[in-house]
C-alpha cells in the first residue's frame, strides 16, 4: 500500500498545490513569493478599517472569479457582466480583510496541536477525491492517516497542509463562536413540523370593499395624507434615478451570419449522415469554434421540457435518428437521437450559435464610431439625424437599470447620475446592442418630497377606509353564516361566488386565499362545519368555513425529529453566520478608490 501512496504523491501534490495557490494568491493576496503587496503604481485600491487593499489582493481576486464566470458561458462577457465581476471582487476582498481583523481583535489563534489534530482527522475536501484515498469509491481515513505517516512523505506537502490549517483553523473558530449557543426546542420543531403536514380543506366567500365601497365614500383629509406621510418616512425613500435621451444600434447578428450558421449546420449534419461519428464532428466543430463547448453532450429529455421546436423534433425522430437544423434564440440545433422511451429520450446536440460575422462586425463598429463622433461634434439629436436612428427618451433607476429596446445599462446608469445635465457619453455596449446617452436630469437617493408620495399615500387610506366600510356593511352576513345560513346565499346577495380549496397545508399558496396570511390561519382556526369571523387579507374579507381536517402524526414526527433537529440547527447558524458577516460589513469604514483610479490610469494612458 505504502508504494502506492509514494507512486501517487506526485498527482496529490499537483492537486493540493493548486488548491493552496488559489487560497493564497484568491483570498490572502499574496505573491508567489508569499510577501503581501501592499502598494501599486497608482496607488491603493481602497482601505478596509484604515488598511490598505493594494491592486495585487484585488486583482488576483478578479481575475479568477472573471475566469470562473468565463467558463460558465457560452458568448463573451459584456461590459455590464464585467461591472458585476469587479464589484464582486472588490466585495470579497473586503469581506476577507475584515475576517482577518475580526480574527485579530478576538485574539484567535491555532496551536501546533489543533494543526496535527486537524490533518489527522479532517483533510482538505481537495483530498477526499483522490483515488489513491478510495475504497471500493469511499474516501478511506485509514489509507490517508497512513499516508501523512509515510517517512516518505515530501516536507513540502506537510508545509502547505499546515499553511492551510492554519488559514481554516481560526476561521472555524469565528463560525463557532458567533454561532454557540443555538437553541430550537421540541415545540418549536412540532410546529415547523405541523405546519407542513396538517392539512385542512375550506369553502370561502371573499368580499372586495373596491367594488363594494364608492371611493367618494371613504374621503381622505389632507391632514390624513400628512400624517401617514410622517409615520412612515421610511417608505419614500426614493432610489437614484436620471432621466436621458439615447440612441441605440442593434448589435444582434445580421440575416447573412443566421444563413451562414444555417449552412454550417447542414454541413455538419451532412457529415454526421455521411457516416462520421456524432461526438467526433461536435468536437471537430467546437475545435473550430463553430459550435459551442457543449456540443456532443449527451443528455436526457423530458417530453414537454424543451423549447417546443426541439420538442417536436425529437419525438418525430426515431432512435439512432438525425433531425434537420433546428432554429432557437441559441442558435441551430442538430439532434442525433440516441434513444427513445416514452416521454423520455438521450440525445447529442450540436449547437450552432449565431454570431456576429467579422464583416458585420466591422461595419457595426465603424457605425458605433461615427455615431460617437458625430455626437461628440453635433450633438444627440443631430448624429441621429444624420445617421437615421431615433432619439428616444426614458428614466433609468438603481432598482431598476433598464432601457427599453436594450435592457440591462447598468454601465450607462452608473454615467448618468455622475455626468452634468445636456452632456453627452461616449458609445457603451451591452449584451444585445450599442447605446449612447444624453442626460437630461438626475436625483440622486433621498426622500420622496410629500407632494409626491401624496397620491400613493392617498390610495392606501383610500383602500383602508373602504375596507372598514365594507366590514360595516357585513356585519349582518357575518352573523348569518356563523348562525348558520349557507355561504352560497350570503355571497350571492353580495354579488360573490363560495369556492372550495383544499386540502392544503398552513405553507401552501392557495388560489383565492394566499398564502401564510389571515385567510390562512382562519381556515385551520375553524372546525368543519364552523364558520370564521371576517378574516382581512390580501386587501379582501373573508368568510371561511371549515370542511375536513387532518391532523400531522406524532409519531411521523418523532421518527424524523432527530434530523429535522440538524437540519433547523445548520439553518439557524447560517441565519447568525450571515447577519454576523452584515453587520461587520455595515459597521466597518471602507474607502473605495476603484473609480478614481481607473480615472487617472485612463488620464494616464490618454497622455502617452
């Protein structure tokens, strides 16, 4: 066994090293040389606490959550994704300063002892794969503990299972120590346990006061609106918005380059026909990055899960099968069917996406340009002219950063509440086109002045004195049905229907009713044949009267309180981990200089 482990040292090396190279050059952002950087040219990337983030730590922290995203898609990455990307990075490389501070202040350390013990007894998930730590596909301690036990064993493996230790050790005791002393009782995991088991079937009658109830009949005071207004000052917050004109070219690929991937599909699929192996061509074709990575995949299918095109292209297809080029917003799809049960079928895709062609390219982006530079000169209004493109005007929000006919802007957001009114940006891309902006106003966050927030607020008492109104006016059919006259009556004399729903449990939706709401709560308050009081909810009155009832099981419950009691723990101490990690990220002082940066470097670059 032992000359196994020593024919395998070399590939756990190769694997653990890379694991401890991405800890320290992703998390600790140190150099190969395991020296922090704390300087850069152009000075620091921001503070954490007074201490400085340098352009190494976040750079490094960048580059690989940029790659990572790289691999998860199939197109390029625009610029509003690579936004999304660095303010990423730069959340991560502030949460880990503030770790090592908070680990700092708390004066959390690890012994030599707790090292030993630790990769004797819990080796990195790194290592649990490794096949030279498997039996019969399970990890194997023993083989492991054997291996660290080899006189064999290269120094330098030990010092980067320490080196990882002693970054994990402290970590774990912050969690733990934020997370002690959790408590769910019994009674409160019955509840959890109840409410997702019983079950109740119920008729209603819902009531709406807007139909019942004239809004002339339900006047609302100035003094009203004013007072609201004050007691819920935090609800008219209002988010950073502007307000532009823009133009916008259509970056989608011209009909040439949708024929020219339709032809490269059929030739393909010619050569599949031909006799070629499937996954070979797919290969060949992705090679030549004609077709997407995934190509030559084989995966299952589920009748009436695909985009119906696909759909009926496969189950008009027989086993072993080739379908013709098939057109999705992806792109063209050849199928070769491997099999077929059912509603159920194994295929191969080759993907051929539609892309822009190097022509089409070209002449996009020679239009880009001269729509910046006649802007630049003549102004919005007259590049469009120029060019026959349509000015439009719209409003862009921080909760919202989207414009119609382009989408996500976030890039030309982040402009507009920094740039002075009547200027004019520079060309920005997003996924699906070319835009330019004109600002027209902006606000920034604040609160919604009165004036404004008037009409909401004017609606909302509206709502409410009407829903009180009509309390008063079924006063009577309330104390009908709960004397015992049929729902069906009462609701018809007010114009509404009975419905029935059910059996549901207390954290369903239910059409009609909702969900986790009074109207809820009053259908398992009431046993069949009873009829609730007027239940408020979702801005309706109900009357709901109780049909069946099946009570949870105890004794269901008692055969899985012991994990149900593991699972709530896990999920209360990822509740306290992450207000924990918040109110650290809330409370510290943190000096963003990204943007001032970039500015001088482009300053910089411009006076070469």
């Amino acid at each position: 066994m032992m000359r196994q482990m020593r024919e395998n040292t070399k590939w756990i090396m190769l694997v653990t090293a890379l694991a401890f190279v991405a800890l320290m050059v992703f998390e600790w952002g140190m150099d190969m040389s395991g020296q922090s950087s704390a300087q850069f040219a152009g000075g620091d990337m921001g503070r954490v606490n007074g201490e400085i983030v340098s352009f190494e730590e976040y750079n490094a922290i960048y580059r690989n959550l940029y790659q990572q995203q790289q691999n998860t898609m199939e197109g390029p990455i625009t610029a509003a994704i690579e936004r999304e990307i660095e303010n990423a990075a730069w959340e991560q490389v502030v949460m880990e300063k503030l770790l090592q501070q908070e680990m700092q202040r708390r004066g959390i350390r690890v012994t030599d002892e707790e090292v030993r013990e630790a990769a004797m007894s819990s080796p990195p998930p790194e290592l649990t794969g490794a096949p030279a730590f498997q039996t019969e596909g399970q990890f194997d301690m023993t083989k492991y503990q054997q291996f660290l036990s080899s006189p064999s064993l290269d120094p330098a493996f030990l010092q980067q299972l320490e080196t990882y230790y002693r970054d994990v050790i402290p970590r774990s005791k912050l969690y733990f120590e934020n997370t002690a002393g959790l408590t769910v009782t019994d009674e409160q995991l019955w509840r959890m346990f109840r409410d997702g088991n019983e079950t109740t079937t119920a008729l209603f009658v819902a009531f709406d006061p807007s139909t019942m109830v004239a809004d002339a009949d339900v006047p609302v005071s100035d003094e009203a609106v004013r007072e609201y207004y004050e007691e819920n000052s935090d609800d008219f917050v209002q988010p950073a918005q502007a307000t532009v004109k823009y133009v916008s070219l259509d970056a989608s690929p011209a009909a040439a380059d949708s024929a020219a991937a339709r032809q490269q599909a059929e030739t393909y699929r010619a050569a599949i026909a031909g006799g070629e192996d499937f996954e070979a061509v797919a290969l060949r074709a992705a090679a030549a990055e004609t077709a997407t990575r995934t190509s030559g995949q084989q995966f299952g299918v589920t009748r009436g899960q695909t985009a119906p095109a696909i759909d009926q292209a496969i189950f008009a297809t027989a086993a072993g099968g080739l379908t013709q080029p098939i057109l999705t917003q992806a792109g063209y799809h050849l199928l070769e069917i491997e099999s077929r049960a059912g509603d159920s079928a194994q295929v191969r895709q080759l993907l051929v996406p539609i892309e822009r062609s190097r022509p089409t390219e070209d002449l996009l982006l020679d239009r880009a340009d001269s729509l910046e530079n006649a802007a630049a000169e003549a102004g919005l209004e007259s590049a469009a002219n120029a060019l026959g493109l349509t000015v439009r005007t719209s409003q862009i929000a921080s909760t919202l950063p989207l414009l119609p006919g382009i989408g996500p802007v976030e890039e030309g957001l982040d402009w507009a509440l920094e740039a002075a009114v009547g200027q004019v940006s520079d060309v920005f891309e997003s996924e699906n086109a070319f835009y330019i902006l004109e600002l027209v106003s902006q606000r920034p966050e604040g609160e919604l002045p009165l004036e404004e927030a008037a009409p909401t607020i004017r609606t909302v008492l509206v709502q409410r004195g009407k829903i009180e109104r009509a309390r008063e006016l079924l006063a009577e059919a309330e104390q009908k049905a709960r004397a015992g006259e049929p729902l069906a009556t009462i609701g018809a004399a007010h114009g509404a229907m009975v419905e029935q729903a059910g059996p549901f449990s207390r954290g369903d939706f239910v059409p009609g009713l909702g969900r986790m709401n009074a109207a809820i709560g009053a259908a398992f308050g009431v046993a069949p044949g009873q009829v609730s009081p007027l239940v408020e909810a979702e801005n309706r009155l109900f009357l709901i009267q109780g049909v069946d009832h099946t009570a949870a099981s105890r004794e269901a419950w008692q055969a899985q309180l012991e994990q149900q009691r593991a699972q709530a723990m896990q999920s209360l101490a990822d509740t306290r981990w992450s207000q924990f990690l918040r109110a650290l990220r809330e409370e510290a002082e943190i000096e963003d200089n990204r943007r001032e940066l970039m500015r001088q470097n482009a300053a910089a670059n411009a006076g070469l």
